[in-house]
C-alpha cells in the first residue's frame, strides 16, 4: 500500500509544478534575445566609428598629399593654390597637358595640375560607381590658405554621428552637427 501511496504524491506534486519548464525556457529566451540585439547594437556603433576613422584618416592624408604637392612645386607660385579655396565641387576642370617628358609645367600650371588631382581626390574620382564618385570623403571640402611660407590646409567632410561643430577655428565647408575637419598648418620653404 505504501508503493502506491508514494505514486499518489508524486503525480500530484509533478501536477502541481506543470508549466514551470514553459516560464524557465521563456525568461532563457527573453535573455538570450536581448543579448542578440545588444551585440548588434554594438556591431552597428563599431561600424559606424570604423567608417569616421577611415575618412579621418583619409583627410589627414589628403590634406598631407596637397602639402607635398606644394613644397615639390616653386615656391613664388605658393600663393596661387589658395587663389580658388574651398575645392571639392569641381571647380578645377581639367589639368594643362604639358606634364610630360617633352612640355614639362612651369610652376602656375604644376599649380592647375596639382589641384585638379586633389580635387578629384577630395570628391573621390578614383572609385566609382556607375556616374557616382565614391571613392573620398562624404562631402568632402579642401580649404587652403596661404601666409607667406605658411599654409594652412583644412579638409571638411560630414561624419555619421552627431556632435558639437567641431573646430570652427578653421572655416571651411558647410557648418553642421556632423562636420568634420581636419586642419593640418605647414611652413614651406
């Protein structure tokens, strides 16, 4: 009679714990869930400060490749490459066609030549998609101003994120709540 004693209690115990498994394996999901979206959350964040870094690094190396251009050229013709500042939106056209071995540049068209090759830079002429330039900066903007020997270069281009107008010491493309610069100063000898 005891054998069938213990049976009694145990199916009325297990009858009485019916359904706990359900709410364990909910509360499992509900967390696993939410670990799944803050790992994506996450992912789209780091996505987001790898690509600011990758145009910030591309700005501060074409703001060092428009000073190189500068310094390889004659230095009476400095002044010329701030003459048509900010580049960007294809304001150079075309470059002269005398930078080969038999019609060498004089320093003003090396300046035309550098230009139209920073500026194509800046708006990404490199990789394109279809009509598109894809290949530079968002929005990119060069800026350059000359004092004497001293050149002061800023490249503009718009971020991903929100943040306070960064450097307005420097003014050069639109001013906005993702505006980023780069501001790179210079003395050329």
């Amino acid at each position: 009679m005891s054998r069938y004693k213990n049976t009694y209690f145990f199916k009325k115990n297990l009858a009485k714990q019916k359904g706990m498994t359900f709410i364990e394996v909910l509360i499992a999901l509900v967390i696993m869930v939410t670990g799944i979206l803050g790992a994506v959350a996450m992912q789209a964040t780091a996505k987001k400060g790898s690509f600011d870094a990758m145009q910030r690094s591309l700005a501060s190396s074409l703001a060092q490749d428009i000073i190189e251009r500068m310094r390889s050229n004659d230095s009476a013709a400095l002044a010329l490459y701030a003459a048509n500042s900010p580049y960007g939106s294809g304001k150079v056209t075309s470059p002269p066609t005398c930078n080969s071995a038999g019609a060498l540049c004089s320093p003003t068209q090396m300046v035309t030549h550098d230009l139209y090759g920073w500026e194509q830079a800046l708006m990404g002429a490199g990789v394109t998609n279809g009509e598109d330039k894809v290949g530079g900066l968002v929005e990119g903007i060069g800026c350059l101003s000359v004092n004497g020997n001293s050149v002061t270069v800023a490249v503009t281009w718009q971020g991903k994120a929100e943040y306070a107008d960064a450097n307005k010491a420097a003014d050069c493309g639109v001013e906005s709540e993702t505006r980023r610069q780069v501001v790179v100063e210079a003395f050329i000898i």
